[in-house]
C-alpha cells in the first residue's frame, strides 16, 4: 500500500467517526415529533434546538428552501481567517443493479473536490488556516439524503444521497413523500466553539432528477449547494460567490 493510499484508507476511517457522531441523534430527531410547514427538517448535524431557531429565508426558486440562523453577537469584522471543516457527506461506497457505483477512491475524490472547491472560494475572502485563533472563524458542512412526508413536511428516514438521487429518478408518488438532499452549514468561533451562524437549504427531488450519476452530483452540484449554505450561515445573500 503506497503513502497517498494510506492517506486515503485514514482520511476514510476519520468520515466514518465523524458521520457516526453527527447521525446518532438522528433515531431521536425522527421521533421527537411533528415539524410544521415553516421549520426545516433536521438531520443531527446541528445541535437538535437549533433546528427550532431558524427563520426562513424568501427564495424565489421553486423546490428550495432556505434557512437561516445569526448569533445577535456575530461581527465578521472580528474575523480575518476561516478553517473549513471537511464536508461531510451521508454516503458510503457503492455498486447497484443499474449499473452505477461509487468506489472509496471516487468518494475521497469527491470530497476532497468539495472540499477544494469551497477553499478557492473562501480565499477570495479570507485566507484559509489550519489552526484555531482568535481571529479565525470555522466552516462545518454536511449533505445528506433524507425521505419526508408531504402532509406537515415530517422527517421519515435518513438516507444516503445516492438513495435519493436513485429514487427521485424513479418515484412518481411525490404526493404521498418527498425526497429531498438537506445540505448544512454551521460558522463558529474556532476558540470558544460558540455558533455564530447556522443556514439549512433544502432541495425537493425535481431539482437533481436529471442528474446522470451520484459522481456528477457530488463532483459539480454539491459545490453550489455547500457553497450556498455556507453564505446562508455567514450573513450573505444565498446567492453569489
């Protein structure tokens, strides 16, 4: 096994712990009962009252919600640096009938894509660090898959964002649920860990049926979408660089 295969089997084993942390309070969140029409639906990623804090954000674009959380105290004027978490995604390896996988090389790739795409863009802003500092904000972002009822937009499963790609293909029962990707972002102070920002977009599955392979999405899409989210977060219009 050669160094960067190395690499790659460790920054693998290091998602799994992190995506099994962010998703163990995902049984209680499906349990804790009803959401109303106007509150996002919330995978674990963010701490489970802070789903109820978000205000929604106006957006024209049918198939998206947006919304949003600012910490009253957040100045960015502070902040001079940003750390950028790597994004988690709710996505294993995998091989279908269909023809279509995804290998654990093709799942590194995708997200060190991610991950590189949304550091060009931050160092348009900021320069991007490794360390926390006091001058130094921390960007977390997480994409998953997620199975909702039409009727109160209630949470019923969570699920791989293959899953949803596969079945928002297929699914001609949008009435009865909805599959929708939920894509995160948190903003903190990387010293005191306090939030100072949270934004939630959620897409319904018209707006990716016509994506050709989870590869597409996860090398192209999930860019927009993290970056989107990210400005959500961060006090900025949705739209943008």
């Amino acid at each position: 096994m050669n160094i960067s295969t190395k690499h790659r089997a460790v920054e693998s084993q290091k998602e799994k712990r992190r995506a099994s942390r962010f998703l163990v309070l995902v049984p209680m969140l499906l349990l804790a009962g009803q959401l109303s029409a106007q509150e996002p639906v919330g995978t674990g990623f963010l701490p489970s009252a802070d789903y109820k804090r978000l205000e929604k954000v106006e957006v024209a674009e049918e198939g998206v919600t947006l919304y949003r959380y600012l910490n009253p105290n957040f100045d960015m004027a502070k902040y001079s640096k940003i750390m950028l978490d790597s994004v988690m995604l709710y996505q294993t390896a995998f091989a279908n009938e269909d023809g279509e996988s995804l290998t654990e090389e093709g799942l590194y790739k995708a997200r060190a894509n991610i991950d590189a795409a949304l550091k060009v863009r931050a160092n348009k802003r900021f320069p991007v660090v490794h360390l926390p500092g006091p001058d130094v904000v921390r960007v977390s972002v997480a994409i998953t898959g997620m199975e909702v009822e039409a009727e109160g937009f209630k949470p019923r499963n969570i699920l791989p964002v293959s899953a949803v790609l596969f079945a928002a293909k297929k699914v001609t029962d949008l009435d009865t649920k909805r599959l929708i990707l939920v894509v995160e972002a948190k903003v903190r102070d990387s010293m005191s860990g306090e939030i100072m920002g949270e934004g939630v977009y959620t897409m319904t599955g018209d707006k990716f049926r016509q994506a050709s392979d989870t590869g597409e999405v996860l090398r192209d899409l999930a860019v927009e979408w993290a970056a989107t989210a990210v400005r959500l977060a961060s006090g900025l219009a949705a739209s943008g660089q």
